[in-house]
C-alpha cells in the first residue's frame, strides 16, 4: 500500500492533506466514438460475412461427401473389373485406339504431327535395314523423350521389348544419345 493511506479498517478517515489527484491515474487511448448506425453497419457486414462461409462450408461438406462417394465407386469398379480377367486379343491397331493413344492424350501428348507415329528409322536388324517407331515422344528441344513400341495384346510382351530395344540402338547411333 502506498504511504500514507490508512489500514483499511472501518472507523478510521483518511490522513489530514491527502487530496485525490486525476494525473496519477494511468493514461488510456481514448477509444474512436462510433455511432450506434456504424455499429449496426459493422454487425450486418459481419453477419454477411458469417452467412458467405457457412454457405462456403455447406458447399465444401457436399463436394467431400461427394468425393468420398465417387472414390468408393472407384475402387468398387477397379475391384470389378480386377475380378475379370480380360480376355479380349486386341491387335496391335485396338491395343493403338482403346489404350495408348487415350492414355498419351490423358498425359498430355498431342500426337497431331506426322513424326510423332510411325516414324521411319534405318539400321534395324532385318532384311531391309528399316523400321518404324510405333510413337515418338518429343521434347520441345525437338529431341525424342521416348519411343513406344505397341503389340496386341496377346502378343509376348517380350517381344516388344526386343524391338524396342533395337530401335533405341538405332536412335543412339543416329543421334550420338537419345531415349
């Protein structure tokens, strides 16, 4: 306690002198007066503001649900179908339409110019020393990223690979690198 004050007791009355001053209160910042039309204002904005993300989340529990449904429905259907075998023979043209070609075009691969299928290539080891890439797929420097060799689908994937192999001999030696 300050000196001067007395022991709080009942009965007893301040010291003779002692005066109370205003200045030795501690300084506040006076607070902006608002009018009771700019609280109201304040209160609709807010109110507003609270209705915009109770819709936001309304929207954004809908689409979860949503999502979490067709995820199931996903994995029930790939659980289907890894139930069935496939036992279609697709030549190497169905194997071309129904898989590569879609699955390119999903990552991206244009596929629109003449170089980018079938392309020519010499030095393959066969009788006429030619071939072709059954799928280029080139980097914007122009240089070949990949090169894809399609069967049918009942053909030994070995196969493939052999040619593949063959002809990524080939880009080397033409190019001095590649794929």
């Amino acid at each position: 306690m300050p000196t001067g004050w007395p022991t709080p007791t009942r009965g007893t009355k301040p010291l003779p002198g002692l005066a109370f001053d205003p200045n030795a209160l501690p300084k506040t910042t006076p607070l902006p007066k608002q009018t009771i039309e700019q609280l109201q204002r304040l209160e609709t904005e807010l109110r507003e503001q609270d209705e915009k993300l109770s819709a936001l989340l309304s929207d954004k529990t809908a689409l979860d649900a949503e999502l979490t449904r067709l995820r199931a429905e996903i994995a029930a259907t790939k659980k289907a179908n890894t139930a069935q075998a496939d036992t279609h023979n697709y030549s190497e043209a169905e194997t071309r339409d129904y898989f590569i070609d879609l699955l390119l075009k999903e990552a991206g691969w244009a596929l629109d110019q003449e170089r980018d299928r079938e392309f020519p290539v010499e030095g393959m080891p066969n009788n006429e020393g030619k071939g072709f890439v059954d799928y280029v797929l080139w980097g914007d420097d122009g240089i070949p990223l990949a090169l894809l060799e399609a069967k049918g689908t009942k053909r030994d994937p070995r196969v493939g690979q052999h040619k593949q192999s063959c002809m990524r001999t080939v880009w080397k030696g033409a190019l001095g690198g590649g794929p």
